[in-house]
C-alpha cells in the first residue's frame, strides 16, 4: 500500500492520499481578520486548489468537517457560501460544530476527504 503525502511539515501534511482517497487537513482563510464570510469563500479557495493538486475536486467530495468560533451567529451565513460552493447532488457527510480556535481571529475551518478521480 502506497501512501502518499504532499506539503508535509514536522507536525502535519496539508494532503495525504491512501486508496484512492484524499485527506486534506484542516483549512483557514488567508485572511483571518475578513467577515464569516469572507473568510469561508477564503477557505474553500484553498481547499479546492489542494482538491486539484491531489487529483480530486468538490463533486467527489466524500465527508467534511466545519469548525466553527461562533456557531449561533455564523453557522447561517457560512452555509450560505457552502450552498453557494457545492454542486447539487453532490453534498458529502457533514458534521459543523463550534470550537476554539488556534487563532482567536479565525472563524471557520474547513477538513474534507474526497475520492480521487477516476
């Protein structure tokens, strides 16, 4: 079995691809000071250039996870750009829940696994 991983630090790898399927870890917008928003288009920007550089794109998306700093007064606005971002028919398992984040400023971030594409 051949593991892949790419973008790999001491501590983590931003993609790693086993059978067929891509991990991504968790992603943060580039700009932390921007609105809820903002911020989750940010997000998924970088998720879908890791999706592409792994082989993988949105519509074989598998799961995600939504972190959120503030889930009573975000979760609203940050699936409006989800719904925005996904394709119908094309909607993975989700959890969304509220945590602490590493950085007080953030307010969303993003983990997905997708399938690679055939």
């Amino acid at each position: 079995m051949t593991i892949t991983r790419m973008h790999t630090s001491a501590r983590a790898s931003k993609i790693v691809i086993n059978n067929g399927v891509v991990y991504l870890s968790g992603q943060v917008a580039e700009d932390p000071e921007a609105d809820i928003q903002e911020q989750t288009r940010s997000t998924l920007a970088r998720v879908d250039a890791l999706l592409t550089e792994a082989g993988s794109d949105r519509e074989h998306l598998l799961s995600a996870t939504i972190f959120l700093r503030d889930i009573d007064n975000h979760f609203a606005l940050m699936n409006e750009v989800w719904n925005e971002w996904l394709a119908d028919g094309h909607a993975p398992a989700r959890a969304c829940v509220e945590a602490h984040m590493a950085r007080s400023a953030l307010l969303v971030e993003i983990c997905v696994q997708a399938a690679v594409k055939d």
